[in-house]
C-alpha cells in the first residue's frame, strides 16, 4: 500500500521512532523511503545507524520529500516548528499529527496544506500495542485514508472517527490512560510487598493479571460488570476488596482524573 511512497517525520523523538521502527518491521517501507528531521546530531546519527534512514537537521528539506508527512513534535513547539513550513508541503500529500491539541484547522492553516489528520496515540504504541484514534479534514482523500490507517496500524489499533471533539475525549482515556493504569500497577506492586511479597514476584503477578483481566474483556462478549460479578463471591475476599474500592471512591475520582483531562486537552487545544 505505501509502494514507492515517501514518509517524512518532522520530530524523531519517541512516537516518531515507534512509526519508524513499525513502518520497517511489518515492510511496509523501505528504509530509503523514509526521512526523519531531528535538531541533535547525536540522535540522527543514532537513528541512522540503527534503522538506515535518511536523517536531517532541516525539517522544510525533510517536508518537501514526503507523500506521507508525520508531525510528531512537542506541543510547546508546535508553533515554532510549523512557521517555516508553511507552503512546503507537496500538493498530493497528506499530513499526520500526533502533537496533542493541535485542531486540524491549526495545522491546515500553518502549513497551508487541505489534506491533514489529527491523532491521538498513547504510549504502548512504542511495543505495537497502542490505541490511535484519528480523525481527518474533508481535503484528506480515501486513498491518503488507507496511507494513514496503514501507518498507524503499525503502533497497535486505530479507528478513525468523524468528529474532531472526540480526540479531546480520547486524549482523556486512550491518551492519558495508560498513566492511570501504570499508576494502579504500581499501586497494586506496592500493597503486594507490604504483604511480604518479593517485589519482582508481586511486579509479575500484577503485570498479568491485569493484560490478562484486559484480554479476557476484548475476547468476551460480556459486560465488565458481568465479569466482575462472576468473580466475586458472597462474603469472599474479592467482594471485601471490592467494598473498600467503593467506599473509597474509585469510580468518583476516576471519573473525575478523566474529566480533568479532557479539561486540560480542549485548553491547550485553545492555546495553541
């Protein structure tokens, strides 16, 4: 599908390197197909040397060679990035952002380019088994469609929604959510040595119980709460589990950590 296409990463940094390293394991690409402009020569002399791509220190050379151009830059330097970019962009390509917060009209009107789609990856997209949810302006066409889902299936899964106001939704639970559940990991780890566990043990058992716990809710056909209930006996030790999380407030203050990110995406959103 990206035959003879040229992918162009403005922001070789984490993320952009995912795109990279997943473009050229599943073949989508060949090496020389693809450019990455990055300010430090240490990190393009390292990406170089580890994946055999072109690299360079001047994102407008970068952009003008891509069919397929990846903005993949912080957001406080979103701006200062895509000033000198404007008009730089190939007519037939298509633009990808995940820079968080970053409207498609933002973009579309810096870079004075139709055809842009705006991301939201998370962080798991580093080892493959991220969750991407994109949307694209009316400038993008089916085929620059099919180029975006087949970059972006190389970070894990993808589904493409029509509506822009629901990347600050999913900034807020795909985005962010991976710190929720480190959070709770950790969490879980640490109640487990209090008991007396090894850490590395009760790190192990965690772990998997909840890809495992994950896993078991993709594959069914059940509710969660149907699964909880199943595995929780009358007077047993999950429902005493159970009736502490509740007590404390869980679903509340995890309702509210969600809120407050969506808050804080359709600000920076705003800001920038």
């Amino acid at each position: 599908m990206l035959t003879d296409l040229r992918v162009a990463v403005v922001g070789a940094g984490a993320m952009g390197e995912a795109i990279i390293g997943g473009l050229l394991r599943q073949e989508l690409v060949r090496a020389d197909q693809i450019i990455a402009a990055e300010p430090r020569e240490e990190r393009r002399n390292d990406l170089h040397a580890r994946y055999g791509i072109g690299v360079s220190a001047d994102n407008g050379e970068t952009v003008r060679q891509g069919d397929i151009v990846i903005i993949a830059v912080k957001p406080q330097v979103l701006a200062q990035v895509l000033a000198p970019l404007c008009g730089m962009v190939r007519d037939a390509a298509v633009v990808i952002s995940i820079v968080a917060g970053a409207s498609i009209q933002l973009l579309a009107e810096s870079l004075a380019h139709a055809a842009v789609v705006r991301t939201m990856p998370n962080t798991p997209a580093q080892v493959g088994a991220g969750m991407t949810v994109w949307t694209a302006s009316a400038g993008v066409t089916e085929r620059q469609r099919e180029w975006t889902r087949a970059a972006l299936g190389v970070l894990g899964r993808e589904v493409r929604v029509d509506n822009e106001t629901y990347l600050d939704m999913a900034t807020a639970i795909n985005g962010s959510g991976p710190g929720y559940i480190f959070l709770m990991i950790e969490a879980m780890i640490d109640a487990g040595v209090h008991l007396g566990l090894p850490r590395d043990l009760a790190q192990e058992l965690v772990v998997q119980t909840i890809l495992g716990s994950a896993l078991y809710v993709q594959q069914s056909d059940k509710h969660p709460a149907q699964l909880r209930n199943a595995v929780t006996s009358p007077g047993g030790t999950t429902a005493a589990a159970l009736s502490e999380l509740e007590r404390g407030g869980l679903r509340t203050v995890l309702g509210d950590a969600i809120w407050a990110a969506y808050r804080r995406s359709v600000e920076l959103g705003k800001r920038s």
